[in-house]
C-alpha cells in the first residue's frame, strides 16, 4: 500500500463540458493537459471512480446520510458489510499504535462521536437499546490519550486518529 499526495485545485471561472448537468451536482471533469479554458475547449465529465481507476489516485470520498448510528454501520454500502468496525472514544482502551494489532480487512468503519461523544450516540439509538460500545464496535480505542481538555473537536480527532491507526492498518493489510 503506498500514500499518495494530490493537490486539487479550484477553477474560479466556468469549465464548459459536453453535456446539461443538474445545478449543484458534483461532478469529475477530464481536463486533460490543455490549459484552455475557453468556450472553444469543451471538457468531458467523467465517472468518480476515472482519477482512481486510470491514474491510481485517491479521489475524495464519498458521504451519506443516516439517521442514527445502527445506520451507519447497518446500511453499509458494501452488500457484504463491514469486517470490522472501531470506535474512538476518551472511555476506549488506551493502546500505543505501535502495539496495535488489527485484524486483516476489505472494508473498516471508524467511528466517531459529537460533543458528547459515540456513547451518547448508542444511548440515542432506538436500534441499539441496552447496548454498550463494546457491544457496537468490535475494537473500542481512546486515539488521544492525555488529551489535556474535556473534549476534542471531531475534525481534531479526526487527524489525530488517522495517524493513530496509520500503521496498524498498514500492518494489517487488505483481506481480499
């Protein structure tokens, strides 16, 4: 598995493509390596997947909405589910990641909470009445231990955590 770096940048002017396409809508464009902006040079809007599939480059990600949190790990865009699901939690077991072992995988859901954290998300949940994290999540961490502050904004843990889980899920590989 290697890492990638891609640099995106915004056009500020329209692009004029070859098709009428539905306002708002986000869409990937094949620009090509000519600069020409002009009404003259008509791009071609392709699949998502085109960047990944022809150049081998990660290309965003992909958001859905769910209501609650059985949801999210329940309507898995994958028919065969998650293998393995985490959750990351000040409450969870503390592990240096250099210690940490994960389980082969194809699809994993790491999880994580609001202000209040996945525990109140779980509460919340009519579908998981009576469950706890260790019940929702097969492995239950705390990614930023010594966190020195009640909380941690989402998208602060968000990088904390995927450097956190860098290296085990290298090490852990993608089961096929």
């Amino acid at each position: 598995m290697d890492l990638k770096l891609i640099l995106v940048i915004t056009i500020l002017q329209n692009v004029l493509v070859e098709q009428i396409l539905e306002q708002g809508k986000r869409v990937t464009v094949a620009m090509g390596t000519n600069r020409d902006l002009t009404p003259a040079c008509i791009r071609k809007v392709v699949p998502p997947s085109s960047p990944s599939e022809e150049m081998g480059s990660y290309w965003g990600y992909k958001v859905r909405y769910a209501s609650n949190l059985s949801g999210v790990i329940n309507d898995s865009p994958y028919k065969e589910g998650y293998d393995h699901i985490i959750g990351t939690s000040e409450h969870g077991e503390t592990i240096i990641s250099s210690e940490l072992i994960l389980p082969s995988f194809r699809h994993l859901l790491i999880a994580f909470g609001g202000l209040a954290g996945l525990e109140e998300s779980i509460e919340e949940d009519p579908n998981l009445n009576g469950k706890g994290a260790n019940d929702v999540f097969a492995s239950y961490f705390n990614t930023c231990p010594n966190q020195g502050s009640r909380t941690i904004r989402t998208e602060e843990a968000l990088l904390i955590s995927l450097q956190y889980f860098q290296d085990p899920i290298r090490r852990a590989g993608i089961s096929n």
